[in-house]
C-alpha cells in the first residue's frame, strides 16, 4: 500500500518476507548447532543440515495453506530439502523460539540503522547551529516576540535533544537484543540453558533472564517509545521550518519547495508538513505497543498482528523522519539579514526586560516597574513609535535612568550577552549518556 | 472529582497549590541567593528577602484575579510581605524558570515515591515466585493447555520486568533532574550561567545544556514512558489474577474480593479488574506527553494545560497501581493442590511435546511425528481417554517407543526439569541496569 | 486535584458524590414503584418508602468499609432509613441496574449541558460570521500567502462544523438515553421487562432492547467522540486565533491576553493555547472509551476504574472548552485594516492564479502558462516589485493580455466575487441533520 | 508490506494507484463538463477532453520527479494527451478539489463495502441466537459464575450492538458524501458553486456549504470512529470466542483452529486473537483523524502522509474483520450439552439470588437475607455440597422457606424465564435507526 511512498533501503529490506525466512533459517541452525555441541543430537548433524537445507518459498506456501501455520509451514518445507537429518530442526523449541529471537535480529538491525540516521541528523543540526551560532533572531514565545536569541541555538536545542535520542535508542537496543530458545513455555524443558546461551551468543544477543513462551513485550515498548522519541524531535525541527517560513516571517525556506496547481506563486514547505504528519502515525504506535504486554498465561496472540502492521510501518516512518529530516536541515535556506531586519522593525519591544531590570535596579519595585514599562510598551504600540523613544519621556524613567542606562537596556549585544555560552557547556560535555552536566 | 479515590499519601501532597507555592519559592530564594554570590544584585538581600518572605493564599489569590497570571500574582504578592528588597525576587528569570525547576522537585520526588512502591511490589513477587517456586502449574497459550511450567516462575517473569522498570523509572529520574534559570528565551541575558549552576545543584539538579524559555518535554515524555512502563507490569500481573481465579480454573483467589448486590455468592476479583483498567488510563497519558514535546519557537503554552491533569493524574494512579498491585499480591491465595489436580486431570495432552520428540528421537521424519500426535491427541480429546493410553495401542508407537520412553515422555519431571534454571540466572544477576546477562 | 480549575458550573455539580447518590435512589424508587404496579411486591410498599428513605453519607461511609461495595453500602444504608419495607429495595436488580441507569442520566444532563455551551459557541461564530462577511483577508494555505479570502468565510467554515457537532451531541444524547433494569445478567429474571419499561419511561430513558449486566459501552464510546469532536472545533478556532494573532500578523488579538513576568511588553494568547492542550486531553479519551467495550462474558469491572476518571473529566473539559471557547470568540478583537494592508503588502502575489487563467483563456497551454507565472513570480520576489508590475513587462503576457485583462486578474472583487456564495448556501440551509444541502 | 495480509478484494482494489488515478480523471472531467454548461469555456470542449484523455503512468512519473507534486504531475501528463483543449482542464480547481472529491468517493464505495460486510456479519449474529435462543449456559460476570443466561443471548447482544454499528456506517458515509469544487481557498473565486452543485451531483455528493481549500476533516475522523466502533464489536465477539473456548471452559470452539510447532495437541483459537489485535490497531486511528482536524489557516498539509497511511489501513483492517469475523460466527463450534453440564456442575451456586429473594419475600430484611445467602454459599464452596442442600438445613431458611419454595429458587426455568423477552423486544423493533424502542 501507500506505505511504499516513505520505504527507503535498506531499511526496506529488512521487513521482506525472504529476509524473514533468512532470518528463520538463521536462528534454527544455531540452535542446532547448539544442540550438537551439548551432545543432545548425534554429532555431525548441524553440517549436513546446513549444507542442505534451502528455502523454497513456492512449498512454503504450500504447506502454509495446508497448516494455516506459518512457521510450521516454513518448517515442514526446509525438512522437505534436507531429508531424514531435517528431523532434528526445531528440537526442543516452539515457534517463539525462532520468532522472538529473529524479531529480535531485525529490532536490533533496524535500530542500528536508525541510530546512523540519527547521526546524520545530528551532523546537520551542529553544523547548522555553529554556522549560525551568532545569527540573532527574535526569541518567539506563544506566537509573540520575546527576547532575542540567536538562530543557532535553536539548532543547538535540537542537537542536544537528539543526543538524548541516541540514548534512548542504544538502550532500546540494548533491551531488545534478547533471544529466547527455551522452548513451549520457557521452562528448557528439551532445550538446555546453556545451549540457548551458546546459540543466541553468536548472533550477538543475550537469553532472557526467564521467559514465557514468548520474549516480554516491556522491551519492544521501549523500542517503540525510542522510535517515537526521535519522531517527535523531527516534528520539532519540522514545526520551526513551517513557522519561520511563513510568508509574514521569511526568515527561512525549505530548499525544495512544492508549488500549487492554483497558484503559481507558491513555494510550500509541504516536507515539513510530512514530516509533522507522519511523526503523528509514529506516535499513535506507542500505546499500541504498550498493550501489547498483558497477555494471558503465558501468551496469547493478540499482539502478533498488531506487529505485524506497527513495527515495519514505525521503523519505516522514523527512518523516513530522520533521513528527511537531514536533508530538511541541510538544504534549508536561511536569511539572517531578514532575522536582524525583524529585531529591528521590532519597535524595542524585545528588549522590555532589559528596561524593567534597570528600573528594578534603581529602587523601583518590580510590580511598579513592571506596570509601568507594561504601560509603555502598549504605549510605544499605540503611537507605532519605540519603545526607548517613548520611555525617555516618561518622567519616572528620566528621573531614574540616565540615557546610558536607557541606551543600554535596549543594546542588541546585552540581551545576547551570554547566549554562546550554551555552546561552550555543549562542548565541554561531549556525548555522555544524557548530554547533561553533571551536579 | 474522582480521582480522590485512587489518591494515596504522601504522593498526593506533592500534588497540592501548597505544595506548588512553597517549592516556587524555594526555587526564587535559591536563584536570588546564587545571583548575590555573583555580585549580581547586592550583598545581603538573599537573608532579608528569605527572612521575611511569606506565602499568602488570599493575596496570590487577589492578584491572580488581577493579573490571570499564575506566578506573576504569586511573585506581587511575595513581594509584599518583603518589602524593598523584594524587587530583586525573579531578577532575570521568566515564569517558566520557575515553575519548570520547580516541577522537576516534584517530578523527581514524585518518581522516588514511585520507585519505592515498585520496590517494595519487587519484594513482594520476589517472595511470591520463591514460594512457590516448585510448584506446578499448566503453562497455558492461547487460553489453551500448553507444557507444564511452575507458579513461581510466573512470578518470576514479573519480578525480572520489575527490574527493567525499576532501571527505567531511575533513567526517567535521571533526565528530568534538570532546572533551568536562564531567562526568557533561555540565553542567560541577565542571569548568569553560573549562578543558574550554583543555584541548581542545592536541588540536585543539573541545568539544562541549552534551553529555549522551557525545559525540553521530551525528558517529561519519557517520565511518562516510564510511569505507563510500570502501569503495564501492573496491568500483566493483575489480569493473570483474574484469569487464574475464574471460576472454571480458581488456582488463585484475590484476597479481599468483593460481593455482589444481586448475587450473594460472588466473590469477584474487582481490585484486578480495578488495576487493569486503571492501567490503560496511564498508557494513553504517554501520547499526550510525547504530542507537548514540539512546541512554537521558544516556547507556546499548550503544553501546560495538558500537563495540569496529565502529570497529578499519571502519578497518582501508578502510585496506587504499584501500591494496590504489592498488596495484591500479598494477600493472593494460591491453590498448589488444584494446580496439580489440572494438571493430572488434562488427559496428558500438555506433554505432546514429550511424545513428539521420543518420535523423533526414533528416527521419524517431524512431520509425520507432528501429524501422528496431532492424531492420537484427537482421539485422546475424542474419547476422553489419556494420551499416553491411546498412544500405547498406535502401531506406530508402538514399534517405536518402549514402555519407558513413552512413561518418560509423559513425567513431569522431566517437563519440568530445567525449570528452576531461570532462578538461578536470576539470582546471579543481582540487580544490574537490564537484568539480563551480558553475552 | 487541577481539574477544579476548569471545572465550571452546573455541569461540575454533576459529578459530585451527592448527586450520584441522590439519581441512585431516584432510580431505586422509580424501580420500586413499577414492580408494585405490576404486582410484584405488596401495594402501597413504594409510597411507604419513598416517604422515609434518606441519604445518610456517614452510615454509607461505615457501610462501604465494612462491605468495599460502593452500592451495597449504599443499599444497606437506605434500608436502614426505611424499616422493613426497606427490604424491596432492590428488588430483582442488580448494582449496574441502578449504575447504568444513573449513569444514562447524569450523562443525558451532562449532554444536555453541552449542547447548550455548544448552542451559545454557535451564536458567538454566526455572528462572528456576518460581522466580518465582506471583511477581505489573505487566505493561507501551508503557512503561506495564497489568494484572497473573507475573515466571515472563516467563522462561517467554524459555524458549519458546529452544526455536525450539534447533531454528534444528540445522536449521542439519543443513543445514551437508555437505562437497563433486567437484573443480573440483563434476563430480566425477577424484574419484568414491562415494568423495566414503565420505570424508565418516567426517567425519559428506553429500555436496551437486550443486555449483559451492563449497557453497552459502543453507546458510551459515542458520547465521548461527539466530546471529541466538539472539542476538535474548539481547538480549531483557538489555532486560528494564535496564528491570526502572531506578532507578524496581528490581524486578530485575544481580548484579554496575558503578560509576561519577565518581560512587561507580552500579549500573550493564552487562553487559545490553553484551549489546544485541553482539546487533546479530550480526544485521548476516545480510544479509552472504545476499549471499555469488549468485557468478559456478561461484564468485567476493568471498564469502571477508567470510567470514573473519563467521564467527569472529559465533561469538565468539554463543558470549559465550550464556554471559554464562546468567550474567545465574543470578546476577539479583530483588526480589518490590517487584514486589508497585507493584502496590498503582499505584491500581487496572491492573485496569480487570475493571471495564470488569463493566460489559459488567451490559448496557452495550462503548464507553459504555469511555468510562465511561476517565473514571473519568482521574478517580483527577487526584486521586490509588483507581480502584475513584472507581469506587463513580460513580452508572452504583452502579446497575449491587454492592460485591462492583467487589471481584472488583480482585482480583488474578481477573486472575492463568489465568496459570500457559502452565506447563501448556509442561510439556505438552517439547521439540518448535516448541514449540507441535498444533492 | 505485510498489511498485504489481511487486504481483501473489492476493498484492496479501490487504494490502488490506478484507481486513484481513474477517479481523478472522472472529478476532472465531470467539473469540465459542469463548466462547459455553465458557459465558463467554450462549448463542445469536455466532448473532445474525455474522449482523448488517457492516463499514462510513465508520463506521470517522469513529470512527478520533475514537479515534486503528484496532482500537478498528473495534470500536465493527462494535457499532453489531449492537446491544446487539455489546457481547460482544472480551470479554476485547484489540486485539493480534484483530491477531496475522490477521496468522497473512495471513501463512499468503502463505506459501502464495509456496510455489505457488516450486514453479513449481522446475519451471522442474527443466525447464531437463534439457533440457540433457548440453549442455556452461566452467566459470567468478573469471570465468576453469576445467573444463567441462554447463549443465544450473547450472539443477541452483538447483534443488537451491529444495528447501531450500522447506523453509525450510514451516518459516516451521508456526512462524507460530500465534494468540493470551490478552487484554491474555497471561495468560488473562478468555479461557479452551479457548477460545483452539477458536477458533484453526477457522483452522488453534496458541494461543502462552505470549504477552505479542503473538506472539513471533521467528517473523516466521524468515518474514522465508526470504523472504530464496527472493529470493537468484533473484538468483542472474538474476545467471548476466546474465553469459552478456553480449555477449562470448552463450550464453544472456533471452526478452524490453528496448531503448534512444539506441542501436537493444540489447539488455538488464533483468528479470534488475530481480530483482537487488529481492532486495536483501527482503534488507535480515531485519534489521529481527530488530529487532523485543526489545521492552519485555510489548510496545512499535515494530514495529508497521515490520510495516506490511516485509510487504507484501517479500512483494509475493517473489511478483514468484518469479513472474517463472520467467518468466526459462521464455523463457531457450539457445545450446548457441555454449557448447561457446567450448569448443573455450579452446585447451585448461580441461584444465590432466588434464594435471596425468597428470603426477602419471606420478611427478611434485605441486608440479614443477603448475609445469611453469602455464608450459606461459602459454606457450600467449603464443603463442596449443593448451595440448595446447604440452605435445606439452614435454621432460619426452613423457618421461613418451604421446599417447594427453595426448589423453585434453584429451578433453571425460573431464572431463565424472561430471558426470551429480549428476542421480542428486538424483533419488535426491526431496523430502526437506533434498533431501540421509542420511550
């Protein structure tokens, strides 16, 4: 379907039936050869079996619609190709077994890959935060012009957002690159511990502590909440591109907008437009993934088809989210004339607090103060003046500031005085597993 | 409303306006205190100002009318009770300085509380899996008899997600020990980077690296994360309670269940269901939480109402989930003899597996091995004889299992006999960070 | 908790345990009276009762203690009123008898309560609507200029939603009202279903025509997706009002915005903001209210714990959605000239589809057209001239359009000139199920 | 991707890109014509458009990668068909009429099908209760024993809940049945609303009242949330399936089970789990359509990647429940004699109540009557007698009970009595918007 329009590779590739299979193939020959080497099965055995055995989609189907089992199907079908030595495939396991532990492959796999774009998306965001480190822009707060900031702490933001991203997503890894092969419901009943330990090692995961019949679906939450996590700060990012591009604000483009059938005209940033949508879809997998933990007894199936739709779509969207969104933040067109022209066009309105403090700082108290510059400020609206101009004639403010004082308040390299030092603290922290200093 | 109903102490008084005013001016007296160590406002002011600072409900009230801000009215009426010295109160801070410190205090103490109900549930169904460690019970998939497990394994299960959550709940404690005193678009413009600092870490809290006017919610979706994490745990154990103690199967039985109006007889296990539903409310808090993280620019203010009801809520129900869910399983009444006596009633049909693998064993291809069982264990259901009896009298058996393969195939013993193996793993790992083994 | 902040009254009187108490007797009685008229109990029973029973919270309170059944303690408080006779209470019933029912009448009130918010939201939009009906504006389409519209257009587009709302709310209304006294398992076993029908009736309430022990939660769900819904619209004007009323747009302001505490020139729209984090919590209780629906064989309880929380808030919020809603629109300060100076400011841009047709009419193919009025666009940007400036210049459009043609594809009475067509439509239309006109 | 398993023709055949495509080209040609005979362009125009248009895949796709935008890519590939007529095609529209008003229609035919599919689903109900209308089997509330009900009952129930399912269908697709050809902001500006009202009528919609540049996505989220509601029904349906088929209860058995890898004797009700799953999937989609509502100004494209995503899937998913929840009923294995065995197995225990009442009509007060009935039931419990011999030797019940009248408490028939009550009400009833008797 129309999840096809967002599937790159080779995050694609992964979610294939044939890679499904592989996988499968994977799993029960190292549990074999595990099995072998615990001395439960005669010796020599995992080498005929993987010198044999193939996989024939064709008589998988055929036994697929005979069963109405899948797994049992892919079974019965590599039997088929190995002969009488095939008996031993699958000893002592159940369908979980492989199941759980090649999903676990794929989890592992598909959040290396996201982990890279990721990566990709930080290169982006530092690069644009240095390039523009001491670009100023009005600070925004509820739509409204606030204190000045600088353009590239907005990305600096960004950046220390998706350091705890990465986090996030390295310690879904780490809860998800668990196997199980202990069998029906997880007692190793014919499948002894260590062997399960001996196969799940050579694909790099650990057994689960204790197991039901399944892997617990706490670690494939966690998964989803780290996919949802990055999704989110696409959306972020996204969000500020549609706000500064805004025909009123132009203090950014995306670099390949989409034009109307209507209007020529136009120049839409519909990739930030996606980008926020799709992050919704991610999102939504949350909860999904949360229900899918209380199962009966030792499991029921009920989360298996929700799985089914949530982990290729969400893998495929966050893949998507990050891949778009470093080309969204490596193309975008950035006017820093316009975000200086905005400041001051902005009447000094931005820089109210810098009057009020030196008010404050003159013995006025900080309600007085903040009524009167409030007044001055609706003032300075009113009469389309600035608000400097109007507070020099106030008999209050003359009385108490002297035209330094007032000159000061509104200087542009106050206000931004310590807005770099954010860059120092990031730099000096590096990637420790939260970004954040310690105490 | 309602809620009072699932609101426990002491977790509720984190949750009072009292509570709030009282940390919002722990945070100003702390800001002020580090900015007179930086020679920012004059020597002195913090003792005046923390001596005679008093919190009046009636005046913030007066104010709040006035002004419909929040923490503005608190500040105006703070200021009062000082006098002069009160205008260096806020001196270079925004609203969001402090209410976002402060809901840091509440949200670390809130999950310390949190964490210690998941202790103290950790205890509980450690003892609840030692003891009944060896006790036997139908493992059950698909609501169907499947291979025996134990009770306490099933304990187990939960106990070793308790851990993960635990890790999660302190990661979650972790990331949102952050304040920010930073200003009004979080560029330290009149308050110092190292005051904010200084001011911090007399809470244990770290600052952010970069802010924009507010601390990143994506640290506050994760805290819910961690709080639905523990809500699902909850959820899994109690409707395995319900199951086991419905009437057909009454393995287990709710230690305090609850009568009927109509049906004098009942005994039904209300505080399972209690939870389960409980638990949902959580899980759907983590969307709302994840959708406040992309805000407009430095900061728009629809995130704050969401978190008005998200955050008291999400916290005071898993405070009572965990707490309701330790006692659950405290009291549970557990039937070991009528585990056994399902078990020996079930015909043998949950040792197929046994019989499959001695055919295997034997050299018979798996599938047929699988086809043969399948059959015998119909006719077994059919005419409700043992599987074991109608497996003695099939030809094929017959010539291929003796006697004693075929009583081996069906002992519990051997179901069982790796069984206790996920104790000792467990009791190996102690609590690290996953739980699980490293490979 | 916080809730009380947004809870309004009379829907917040509602919801309290009074009134919960006062609708369970009401039903109780009306359920007493119908068994003694159809002969069930002894005559004159129900007159007796009804004379003496009271609502004693403290002995209930000592009851729920004792008995952890919240209308057993109930129950037996009542009877204790009463005397002997006070034994047919409850005759036949079961508690969701009288839950379910009470229930269908708090949340009839409670709809009723909102269709009336919802009924003065409509007035405000309507007229809204026509005070602005001929009031040009900029249309916007992704965040960027597109061709001219009408700020009435904008309400009206509001105003017609509300009328599906209206209509969500009573079909809802419609689909809740309806009780169920048919005792334990809804078989009507010792209440007969006339007399169910008789009791009802003077509650205005159907019967369900066939039930479990409860009503079924598909009914509910519905209710709180026209909740949603109501609150979707809400959150659609309150998106409105913060873009319209962005520092760069200005073309509408909140009536009565909120400051800043650190900087005293702020308007900020919070009400609007508020507004949209409110609308989510609602909408996030949609898909709670969906998985109440499938409960275990005749009921489980899981559906209750959930219900205590959704209900009360989701009304409280709705409830204040609209009201404050209706507020927004009623006191919103809205500023024509501006509208109307952007509309000149923005170079001819949002009039290019008319020189686009114009082209098309002269015989130019619809893309070579389209290529041609894109270039010219990208050429008045650059030079910051008039479109229709840069347009004359270009030799094609000489070739192909008069001066007057390229006049008339600026005009803006030409681009308005179907605008109030959908006024007509509306006004045509009256309130319909949907609104919309037959085909 | 692997939602390819569940999609089922017709539904799958209308989400194509072909089918897109053709309906695009149908809305293009019926507003030409529309136009043509509103004198807006020259006679005989839409004649010689329709008969030369073709679709050329290729040609699109060559002009997608070169415009970045699918519809305009379309547009100039379909003119390049037709030749110099071709450039009246789109005249006035702009891209969301064309895609809007297919959507209608996609959504419409869906509708339909889902309708169809809901309709043999209520004939399956319908089939199923009363083939066992008078089959009786426990009750069960809070997965205890409670009264006896009749299986035919519970099929009753969902049946019942299927006409309201029905009318929340028809509902969806009259409020979505509507088009829109009001060009780029809505405003008629070069679109007749005649010739909107013409050419829509041709497909059976209504024009919007008013528009912005799209359909009001209210409307969406309404087809969304009866989709919703249609896959809750078959999650309940499938969740009963799933509880009497467990292995403890076996009273009914889906037709086709599905067995194990490991264990050869089970046999596991996994359509019924798969329906589970999948609803929840449909149900996390309403809040997302709910989402897409509020959008900026006269539109922002973020619902757009959502639509392509939570369409296609949640009608793909409702259709394969639907369909294969009828498949559930039609197979449904019912095991009347083992139901009323596991009656008879009670010890009586389910006519808790009849004793009670008997009591109560005797002059107990209600409270000493239900005390006296809940002791006599753990006492039988305990001693695993019959409740009704347990009471025969109660004091204080032969004082007041004869046997007769004890007898009669226990009797099937008694408890059982009004039970068919239900099934008259509703053939009463017929298909009634509500399915509910008027008041």
């Amino acid at each position: 379907m129309t999840l096809d329009r967002y599937a790159l590779a080779p995050m694609k590739d992964l979610w294939t039936l044939d890679a499904q299979y592989e996988r499968w193939l994977r799993v029960e020959l190292a549990a074999l050869a595990a099995l072998e080497e615990a001395g439960e099965i005669p010796q020599g055995t995992a080498a005929v079996v993987s010198a044999r055995a193939r996989i024939d989609r064709k008589r998988i189907q055929v036994w697929e619609t005979e069963t109405g089992h899948d797994l049992v199907a892919f079974l019965w079908a590599i039997e088929e190709t190995v002969g009488p030595d095939g008996r031993w495939l699958h000893y002592g396991l159940t369908s979980s077994d492989i199941k759980d532990t090649a999903l676990a492959l794929t989890l592992v796999s598909a959040l290396d890959l996201v982990y890279g774009r990721a990566a990709r998306l930080g290169e982006a965001l530092g690069a644009l935060a240095e390039r523009h480190r001491d670009d100023p822009i009005l600070g925004r707060t509820h739509g409204q012009w606030a204190a000045p900031t600088t353009f590239g702490r907005k990305a600096l933001v960004w950046w220390d957002e998706l350091r705890r991203i990465q986090t996030r997503i390295q310690r879904a890894r780490d809860g998800i690159a668990v196997g199980k092969l202990s069998g029906a419901v997880g007692t190793h009943a014919y499948f002894p511990p260590a062997a399960e330990e001996k196969a799940l090692a050579a694909f790099g995961l650990r057994p689960c502590s204790v197991a039901t019949q399944i892997v617990s679906r706490d670690r494939h939450a966690e998964v989803l909440f780290a996919l949802a996590s990055a999704a989110s700060l696409v959306e972020k990012v996204a969000l500020e591109v549609r706000l500064l591009s805004r025909s009123e604000v132009g203090e950014v483009a995306e670099g390949m907008p989409e034009g109307s059938s209507a209007m020529p005209h136009k120049r839409n940033p519909i990739l930030s437009e996606r980008l926020c949508g799709l992050a919704r879809v991610v999102r939504a997998g949350v909860s999904l993934a949360l229900e899918d933990n209380a199962l009966w007894h030792e499991r029921d199936m009920s989360h298996s088809s929700v799985e089914r739709v949530l982990f290729p779509q969400c893998f495929t969207l966050v893949d998507y989210l990050l891949a778009r969104g470093a080309d969204l933040v490596n193309r975008l067109v950035v006017f820093p004339d316009r975000m200086r022209a905005h400041i001051a066009d902005a009447g000094g309105l931005p820089f109210s607090e810098g009057l009020l403090l030196a008010l404050v700082r003159s013995g006025l108290s900080r309600r007085e103060a903040h009524d009167l510059v409030s007044r001055l400020a609706d003032a300075a609206r009113d009469q389309e003046m600035e608000l400097a101009r109007v507070a020099e004639t106030d008999p209050i403010v003359r009385e108490r500031l002297g035209p330094e004082e007032i000159r000061s308040a509104f200087a542009l390299r106050s206000a931004l005085g310590n807005a770099p030092a954010a860059f120092d603290r990031v730099r000096e922290e590096g990637y420790t597993s939260h970004g954040d200093r310690d105490v």
